[in-house]
C-alpha cells in the first residue's frame, strides 16, 4: 500500500465512477480518455485491487471500488476545502460559480441578481437553466453544476446526504388555466373546486420527479387527476406551445412564467406551498456561494419568503420537519398544549399548532 496517492488519480476515479463511462468521465475531467484509463490503471497497480469491470458495453464498480468511494470522496472534499482556504492565489482567481437557476421567471434567478450586486468585480456567477433539481443534484454531484434551486424534500435520501441545502422560499402554489376555463374568473383557486380536473405537473420527467411527488401528495384524497406522463418539455417557448395545444392546466407556483392566452390562479384552502432551498455539493466553498446565501436570506428577510399562512399546506417530509420544529418552538417558549391535525404527519395536511401559555409558578 502506498504512503500518498494523488489526488489526481483519485479524482480520475470518481469521475468513472459517477459516470460508469470512460468518455463521458474523460470530457468531464478535460482529459484525454487514454490519459484517464492510465490514471486508472495507475490507481489500481498503486492499491493492488481492480477497480472496474469493463466489457464493452458497459463499466460496473468491482467490491473494492464500492469500499474505496466514499474515502475518495472524502480526500477530494478536504481537498477542495485546503484550496480554498489557502490558495493564495488572491482576489481574482476565483473560477466562475455555475448556478442553475430553472427559469428567467424564477427564486434561484431573484436571488442571482442579488448576488452579483454582492461579489467582488472579477468575480463571475453563470446562470444555467435545468428545470428540476432531480435532475441538476447528479450534475451537482457530478461537478457540472455548483448550485441549484428547488425542493429537497423529493431527493433520494442518499443524494441528499451528499449536498447541503438552505431553505430559501416557500411559494405559494398556483393554477395555470385557460382564459376560457370556468375556473380563470376567479382570483383564488379552492383546492375543492380542482375536483374532477386534470393538471399537468411534469409526469414522465424524471428530472423534475420532485415537483410531480409534491403534486401526487396534493392531489390525493381531493379528486385532481395527474396528467398521463409526457416527455420532457424542453424551454418556456416549447413549454407554451404544448400547454396550448394540449389545452392542459398546469400546477405551477405563483413565481411563474406568463403565458398567452392563460391565467395564474393562487390555489387556496388550504394555501399549498412548495419549499425551495438553495442546493450546493457538500465541501464546496467559494465566494460565489457566500453571497448567494447571504442574498437569499436578506431577500428572505425582505419578503417575508420563509412566513408560512396560518392552516396552509407542505407536502411530506417538510410538514414533519415544520411541525417537529414548531412544536420545539412551543416547548422551549413555554407553551403547555400543542395539537396538530388529523394529517399533520406531513402525508396530506400540515402541522397546526396552537399555543396556550402556561401560568407561572407560584414565586
């Protein structure tokens, strides 16, 4: 066994095993894919194991690379932390921050413009547009992207342990209907009269399975249909087509793009809402980050983003987790009675809490 390893060899490594492809791995590095296979070969003489099974249809991690992952992983974030800290390279140096923001009409792209108003000049934010942050956590992961927008509460468990995450917004959840629809003369949506309708909410894209989760929990026990899946709609103008042609409603958030010939509905009773957090790759430091953080908090602030309706809506696992914290709050401030809803386990409706204070103790 070897008394050092290069991070480099171990970097090669990751990447081939994120991507289970030695091209895909290659361009994602800048290197040549002899170079990488080298590395790789390298890595494996270095610690007497084979790392890969290779035919030529297919790449699958062998026990050993299994064991080996998570250690790498670990070197390469200690790794990225020491650079940062100690680069000593100086204001400027800085690589640019990727940021997917989803959409123009958008949080993450709010808080973007913010942002910018608060880095150095040289330094540089670049707004990517991948709509569904199932889909922009494996190229987080994948060091494609750097930070992403959305709701973390559909993730795989074992992605989200990978990325940290700040909650940044709670939107109120809205309909997106026809000019001519019965429902478009309303300026608030009941949730009720939704009964018998069908919304679209991008079944079929596994990018955005997070948003269709959220619709799923909503929809159930309330006689909203979901859309039959559809291929993944690329771009607000293809978007905007499709929606007309198809004569869909649409579940959307008020914080959403405009749209010839519909109109954006506020749902109500009770108010859904749909957390947005601000994800990043755990390990990560830039000043790129810290500014964004700090903008979404200051427009937070601002805007009261993060002060939830009294009796509205978060689907499962954030009405748990607003509950268990509500709950904290009451307990620590003192308040003797707490009673949540029949569904306040975070399934269908959330946590409601009532505070009654609690007489003082005699002296």
């Amino acid at each position: 066994m070897p008394q050092d390893i290069e991070p480099r060899l171990l970097r090669a490594f990751v990447a081939v095993a994120d991507e289970l492809h030695f091209t895909r791995a290659a361009a994602r590095l800048y290197v040549a894919q002899q170079a990488l296979s080298r590395d790789i070969r390298r890595l494996e003489r270095e610690l007497g194991v084979e790392l890969f099974l290779r035919t030529t249809r297919q790449v699958a991690l062998t026990a050993e690379a299994e064991r080996l992952l998570p250690y790498a992983r670990r070197v390469l974030a200690a790794q990225e932390e020491l650079v940062a800290a100690f680069g000593g390279g100086g204001a400027g140096t800085e690589r640019p921050l990727v940021v997917d923001i989803s959409a123009p009409m958008s949080t993450g792209n709010e808080v973007l413009a913010e942002a910018r108003g608060r880095i150095a000049p040289e330094g540089e934010l670049v707004a990517h547009f991948h709509s569904g942050l199932t889909g922009a956590a494996a190229e987080l992961l994948a060091g494609r992207l750097d930070v992403s927008f959305g709701r973390v509460g559909g993730l795989d468990p074992a992605v989200l342990a990978r990325l940290d995450h700040q909650l940044v917004r709670y939107e109120r959840m809205a309909v997106v209907l026809r000019e001519d629809h019965p429902l478009a003369r309303l300026p608030e949506v009941p949730l009720d009269a939704l009964a018998g309708e069908t919304l679209y909410a991008a079944a079929g894209n596994a990018a955005t399975a997070e948003w269709t989760d959220l619709a799923a929990q909503l929809f159930a026990g309330r006689g909203i249909v979901m859309a039959e899946p559809f291929p993944q709609i690329e771009g607000a103008e293809e978007f905007t087509r499709v929606v007309a042609k198809r004569r869909w409603s649409v579940l959307a958030s008020t914080v959403f793009i405009s749209m010839p010939g519909t109109v954006l509905r506020p749902l109500t009773g009770p108010v859904p809402l749909s957390p947005v957090s601000m994800v990043w790759r755990r390990g990560l430091r830039h000043p790129g980050l810290d500014a964004l953080r700090a903008a979404a908090a200051a427009l937070g602030a601002a805007g009261g983003w993060l002060d939830a309706p009294p009796g509205s809506w978060l689907p499962s696992p954030e009405a748990a987790a607003e509950a268990a914290e509500a709950a904290e709050v009451v307990k620590s401030a003192g308040v003797t009675k707490v009673t949540r809803g029949a569904e306040a386990a975070g399934i269908a409706e959330p946590a409601q809490v009532e505070t009654l204070t609690a007489p003082r103790a005699p002296g």
